[in-house]
C-alpha cells in the first residue's frame, strides 16, 4: 500500500511539473463579438411580418382610424368585437 501512495504521488508530481513548464500563447479574437453567434433562419419572420403589415393597412386601417375586426359580429357589446372602429384610433377620439 506504500509503494501505491509512492507511485500515486509520483505521478501527480510528475504531471504537475510536465504542464507547469509548458508554454501556452493565447491568441486574441479581433473580430466583433456577432460572428461569434451562429448565424440561423429560426424565429425570422420577414414575409409574415410583411404580410401582416400590408393586411393591416389595407384592410384595417381607414382615414377614419382602425377597424378593431376585419370580420362583423351580430353580437353588439359595449367592448369593441366584430367590425367596429377603435374610439382611440378615430379622428374624432
């Protein structure tokens, strides 16, 4: 059991000293931080975002203000549900 604790801590001498000696040189990144980041086409929405956009303006969006529904509801309630136009968006609000 000596000799083992001998060998063991022989060993981790030995190792220590070997990667204590060894010269290591650190080269520094010089570009900007953003191509570290891999570049992916997940959560990129550019077409529906678009598409959204130009539905609302052209189907939504009046010179009076902005319609709250493109659908009409038979229901009248005192909120804004079917196709009525938002108080807050109307010229007159």
């Amino acid at each position: 059991m000596k000799r083992w604790s001998w060998l063991i801590g022989f060993m981790l001498g030995a190792v220590l000293l070997v990667g204590c000696t060894r010269r290591v040189t650190v080269k520094v990144p010089t570009q900007s931080n953003a191509s570290f980041i891999a570049q992916t086409h997940y959560h990129r929405h550019d077409v529906e975002q678009r598409e959204l956009t130009t539905f609302v303006q052209k189907q939504l969006l009046t010179s009076k203000g902005l319609y709250t529904n493109y659908l009409t509801s038979a229901n009248q309630r005192s909120q804004a549900t079917g196709h009525e136009m938002l108080v807050e968006s109307s010229a007159s609000g």
